[in-house]
C-alpha cells in the first residue's frame, strides 16, 4: 500500500524549510514526545501520548490551600474545611496560607507562598484572581495547582483573553494547573471497602459527574475525579492518558463539553485502547443549541460533531448520550469479564415481554442465536411444550419458582452460543420474582458468562432488587431494558475492537513521499485550483484520471479528440469555475470533429459571456459504467485535515451521505467508512449492475489521506467529485476534482 512511497525528505527539514518561509501551521497544541524525529508523523505533529504524572495530583503528601480561611459565613471557609479532612485521609500535610492569619482551623498559616516551609505538590487555589500566582508557585517548585475562580473563556472574549494569559504564564512556569472555573470533586471522599475495577471519572461540569458518582452507594468502586473545568492546561487527553496506566481503573467514563486538543484526545484514546481500557464518553454538541450552551458554559470549541463522532468510533471511544447511559454502560464494563461468545439469550416469564426485548435487542445490533434443537428438547424438561424455547425463552412463569428456574438458568448459559443472559423483570411477582433474582445471582456466580437483569419496577425499594440484585458484584442489573441492550452492545464491541486494534500512529508515515514536492509546487495559496491544476495533483499521488489534454483553439480540441479517442467530454477549465455543469460549462457524449470545433466555441463564448477566465478547455475520455462517490478533504479546527467519502455526483447534496475519517487511519478503517454509509449496498452492485471495485476506492481513500497529512498545510479543500469507481477489478477514476488551497 501506500507505506512503500515514503520519501526521504525527512520531518525535520521539512520544519527547516517552513520555519524558513515565514510559515507558521496553525493547529493544535503539540503533546507527545517531540525530542525525537520518529515520534511526529510528515505534518510535525505527535504520534504519542503525553503522560503527565498526575500520582502527586490526587495523593499528595502536602498541600498548600492558598486563601484558607476558618471564618464562619465565608465560601473559603467550607471549602478549607473539606480539604483538611481530605488531606488527612489521603495522608498529606497541610499549609495554609494567607496574609493575616496565625493559624486556620488549628493548623499554623503562613503569609505567602514564598514562606512555605517545604516544597508543596498540590496548591489549591482560593483567590479571584489566580495569575499573580503563577510565578511565586513557579520559584517554590510547587508541581500542580487548582484554580477554582470563574470568570474566564466561559464569560466572552475578555474572559478567553485573560484565560490565555493565564495559560501562556502556566506554560512558561513548568506548573500543571487544573482550571479555572473547576470545583472540588477531585478531593471527594471515595470508599475504599468497595472491591473489583474502578471508574476513573472526568467531567468539565462538576454536577455531571454526580450520577456516576453515585454508583458508589450501588456497590460500584470510584477510584478518581477529574473535574476539568476550563482546561487552560491540564485537559480532559492528559487525564485518559493518566488513568489508563493505573492497574486498578477498569473504565474511564467523562462527560464533555468541549475538547481542547483534538490530536492529543486521539492520542489519549489510543493509549487506552492499547492498553484495552475502555471509555465511555457523553460528548455534548450533537446538535447546535448544545454546542452553543457547552461553548458558554467552558468557552470551548466544540467541533463538528460527526467529525468528533468518527473520531470516538476510530479509536473505540464509547460515546452515549445520557448520563444514565454513561453510569450503566461504565459499571458494566468495569465489572463484566471477557466475553465467551457474542450471543445473546433472553429469558422471561412472560412471552411478550421475551419477543419485545428480543426485537429490541436485535433492533440494537445484538444477536441472538436459535437454540439448537437439543438445547429446547432440554428447555422442554422442566418448560411446557407450548411455549417457545427457541430464543427468546419463554419459561411461563411458575418454573421460576422451584428448583426448575436454576435448571433453565443453567442450561441456556450452558449453550457454548450464549455469552450474554438477559432477563427482563417488569415488575415484582414475589414469592416467584424473590427466587428468580436469587437463583440468577447464584447462578452468576458459577459461571464465567455475563448475567444481567432488567429490574422494571418503578419503585425501586423491593428486597429482591435491594439487597439481592444489587449485593451482587457478578449481576449486571439495571432499570431499562434500553441501557441494559446498549451497555451490553458496547461490551462486545468494546471487546470485539480491542481485541484487534493495531495503532494507526504505528503506521502513521514519518517521512514525505516523493509526491510531495511535484505537489507542492502546484500549489497557489489563497487560491483555487483549475480542474487541470487538481488533476495534476491527484495524478502526482498515484490517483488515477481520464486520458485528457489541455487545449486552445478548437483545431486542438479536435486533434486532442481524436488522440484520446472517442467519445469525449469538453470541460472548460479554470481556476474561478466552481460549479461547471450549472454554467453550460461541459460538454458530453461528442462523436464527431465538428461536434468538437462547435462545443470549444460554445464553451469559450460562455466564459467571455460569464466573465470567467480559462487556462483553456479540457478534452476528456469519457468513463462510464460505474459507481458515482466522492472523496475530500477539509479542515476541522479541532483534528485539522479530515478525509470525506459518500455518494458522489447530484447524491451529495441530496442523500447527504458520507463518512469521516481522521487520519491518521488504516485500510481497515478505510474499509469501515465505507460500511458506514447508507448506500454501501451501490457498491456491491444493484439490478444487475456488476459489484464495483471496493478495493481501489479504498486504495483512493488511503492516496487521498496521504495528502491530507502531507499538504494539510497548503489544502483547505480537496473534492473528487464524481470519483467513477468501475466494475470489480478496473479501478477508480476521477472525474472531477477541485482544489482550495490555504
């Protein structure tokens, strides 16, 4: 593929030469290890993760409360109180600090930070303004602070200014800061009695965090809280990045508003799937009003949201919607081992309740196996003939009530098909419901399959929902049948995915093809390219175009016609012309010389008539006889170049149906943008028509990305559109192509 093009102009002198024009390449900011050429890819930017070390952030062994107070009435006052009594839980000493106090709470105060009698990892922060800080904690090596002041990037664009002269002044000081605008969720009381993998938690509004917090009182362990706030530096990437090196996180869950770096979360997200910690995420911004609130809330950007989407979906990033969904789908996978097998059984006391789930969970992607015909013959031992067996399980009802239920329960998780057992209970029926729980929780126990159950009462207070199904640490239990089918759907695929990642960064190119340079050089900045200009381009990284010439007069066209051979398309082609076929500007289907001559004076008289200027007219080969896609590229703010592909020609504006990818990514990511789209059955041939060549739509797919990360700097939009792909096995033509440069 397209790993054997590298050049070898390397990274390095590729920054020499731009740092030697004058360029500066906005994007993010760069996290990762930069000291070596290997580890930034062809456009200088990371390859991986920047770990901090965050160990001295959350179990301190001193803390410095600057603007402690013990004054009664005062907001400082309840918050010095609640650091003291987290310090000496975590075992850290603490000093606190202000100009006019001996002592706060019993505990002797210094006047600055100047007069700290140690070196300090931890200064929480209880000042307004927290920039004249910076430097005083700077010159007493204080490694991390937390800013909790508002009145930053979430209040307009004077609080984004003075929250970047706060962020320029953490940089330059070497010290990691948390906020502004974050809260004390971090220095929480966490129960240490609880057993198994924890949820590592990050959130940038304190208050979202709340429900996941709360599934302590669920027996469900919480190890750490990272409330981000407004990110001036430390930031939701270094906080995955942290949490998915500790042994004892099981998931990391985050509720966002804004991501600050897109490179660095791909990085942090690669990193926990390296090391198959799954996370799960509520992204706010799927729709405008959302992104607007999130950006008022934190001042950040919130980035188009398929984009954003793509990106989860590339590096396995769970992203739901609720916090509900987020506390089930979280505890699930903390708790719930690998999977024996992906398929699903349903069994109810009701049959209807067993075919609503069943379709539901169909509806959600699961797959529920047909139990062979010796599994139901067993089923039908201690179940009546009657009743269907054959999944969805119909038990009837009264079987669950004697020691019939545990036979069921342990036959169909006997099933080597059955990796997953749901049981729906709408609603207590004790004494039969009290002995159904009892004999799943057992049976959990026994086995190494996963066992959930979907506790439909209202109310909540029942014993056998209390104290049996929520004792155990083994019954994934939950109160919709929606989260229960959507957190186990996020397990396999959790598991599905991991199971197989191969880091695209591993891949990622680090030196520059030879096609770069041929491309650089067509290259007009601030301008768009002809059609001939974007076809040299694409031909320059390998992306097949028609047979065509670029002609003057209409003696040439004919000439031109006659080499390409016939029939032919007339284009005219020039660098203002965006949207050809509305102006009359191609022609189509010319089987003649004088067809030729009279099409070359229709399409310049056109252009005089329009204003346009022409390079000249373009004499095409006409292709036909295949699948019309588009692929592109643009420019998200936060990922920078992004890869398009979907139905091309009149489809585009119409279906609106694409798929995004971020590079860096691979041929099977290539492949699963493809599957993605709505109208991938075109491509595998309809009414008769043969099964289009996938493998050189990927092949373009791949090509194209290679120009993203090699000329993101000098493209602001590329757009094959129609890309022709042909029948299986004779490739993909670009028909059109169109070129904005930055």
């Amino acid at each position: 593929m397209l790993g054997s093009t590298h050049g070898t102009l390397t990274t390095d002198s590729r920054r020499a030469r731009v740092i030697a024009c004058g360029e500066q390449r906005p994007g993010p900011a760069v996290h990762g290890r930069t000291d070596d050429p290997a580890d930034l890819d062809v456009s200088g930017r990371p390859l991986y993760a920047d770990v901090p070390d965050l160990a001295r952030f959350f179990r301190p062994e001193s803390v410095a409360v600057v603007g402690a107070s013990d004054a009664e009435g005062r907001p400082n006052t309840g918050i010095t109180r609640q650091l003291l009594a987290w310090a000496e839980r975590v075992g850290a000493r603490v000093h606190p600090v202000h100009p006019s106090r001996a002592a706060v709470f019993g505990v002797p105060c210094v006047a600055s930070v100047a007069e700290l009698p140690e070196q300090v990892d931890l200064a929480v922060l209880l000042v307004a303004d927290p920039l004249p800080l910076v430097e005083e904690l700077a010159e007493a090596k204080v490694r991390f602070a937390v800013a909790f002041a508002s009145g930053f990037a979430e209040t307009g664009e004077a609080g984004a200014e003075a929250q970047r002269h706060l962020a320029d002044a953490v940089r330059r000081s070497g010290l990691r800061l948390l906020g502004p605008n974050t809260n004390l969720n971090a220095f929480e009381r966490f129960r240490e009695d609880l057993p198994g993998p924890a949820i590592a938690l990050i959130t940038q509004s304190g208050h979202q965090g709340r429900p996941v917090f709360a599934l302590q009182e669920l027996g469900v362990r919480l190890s750490h809280w990272a409330p981000t706030g407004n990110e001036a530096d430390l930031e939701t990437a270094d906080f995955v990045s942290w949490f998915a090196e500790q042994p004892e996180v099981g998931v990391i869950a985050a509720y966002v508003e804004g991501l600050k770096d897109g490179r660095a979360f791909l990085l942090a997200a690669d990193r926990a799937a390296r090391r198959k910690v799954p996370v799960v995420a509520v992204k706010v911004g799927r729709t405008e009003t959302g992104a607007r609130t999130a950006a008022s809330h934190t001042g950040k950007l919130t980035g188009a949201d398929d984009v954003v989407d793509a990106a989860m979906r590339q590096y396995g990033v769970i992203r739901v919607d609720g916090l509900d969904e987020l506390q089930d789908t979280a505890a699930l996978l903390a708790r719930a081992r690998t999977p024996r097998a992906d398929g699903v059984a349903v069994c109810s006391i009701s049959g209807g309740t067993g075919a609503h789930v069943a379709d539901l969970a169909t509806a959600a992607g699961l797959r529920l196996p047909r139990l062979s015909e010796a599994k139901q013959a067993e089923l039908h031992q201690w179940i009546p003939e009657y009743l269907s067996v054959a999944n969805p399980v119909d038990n009837g009802g009264h079987p669950v009530g004697d020691e019939r239920g545990r036979k069921i329960i342990d036959a169909i998780l006997a099933d080597p098909a059955v990796g997953v057992l749901i049981c729906p209970v709408t609603g207590p029926f004790p004494p039969l419901s009290d002995r159904l729980v009892r004999d799943l929780v057992d049976a959990a126990e026994e086995t190494d399959k996963l066992v959930c159950v979907v506790w439909g009462s209202p109310v909540g207070t029942e014993p056998a929902y209390r104290e049996v199904l929520l004792g155990s640490s083994r019954v994934a239990t939950f109160r919709t049948v929606g989260n229960c089918l959507s957190a186990v759907r996020a397990w396999l695929d959790h598991h599905r995915f991991v199971s197989g990642y191969r880091s695209p960064f591993d891949d990622a190119p680090r030196t520059l093809s030879p096609s770069f340079r041929k491309a650089e050089a067509l290259m007009q900045p601030g301008r768009q390219l002809s059609e001939h200009a974007a076809k040299q381009l694409l031909r320059a990284y390998g992306i097949r175009v028609p047979r065509e010439q670029l002609v003057t007069s209409a003696a040439a066209a004919v000439r031109a016609a006659g080499q390409v051979g016939y029939p032919v398309v007339m284009k005219a082609s020039g660098a203002q012309i965006a949207h050809k076929t509305e102006l009359g500007l191609v022609k189509i289907a010319l089987t003649s010389a004088s067809q030729v001559r009279d099409a070359y004076r229709e399409l310049t008289d056109i252009a005089r008539y329009e204003g346009v200027a022409l390079d000249g007219v373009l004499v095409c080969q006409m292709v036909e006889q295949g699948v019309e896609m588009v692929v592109g590229v643009t420019h998200d703010e936060l990922f920078g170049p992004t890869v398009t592909v979907g139905l091309g020609g009149v489809l585009v504006e119409v279906l609106r149906d694409a798929a995004v990818g971020v590079p860096p990514f691979g041929e099977e990511q290539a492949r699963d943008m493809l599957a993605g789209l709505r109208g991938r059955a075109l491509l595998d041939g309809v009414r008769g028509r043969p099964p289009a060549d996938r493998e050189a739509l990927v092949e373009v797919v791949l090509r194209v990305q290679r120009m993203a990360l090699e000329l993101g700097d000098h493209i602001a939009e590329l757009d094959i559109n129609p890309l022709l792909v042909l029948p299986r096995g004779q490739g993909a033509v670009a028909l059109d192509a169109l070129v904005v440069c930055r």
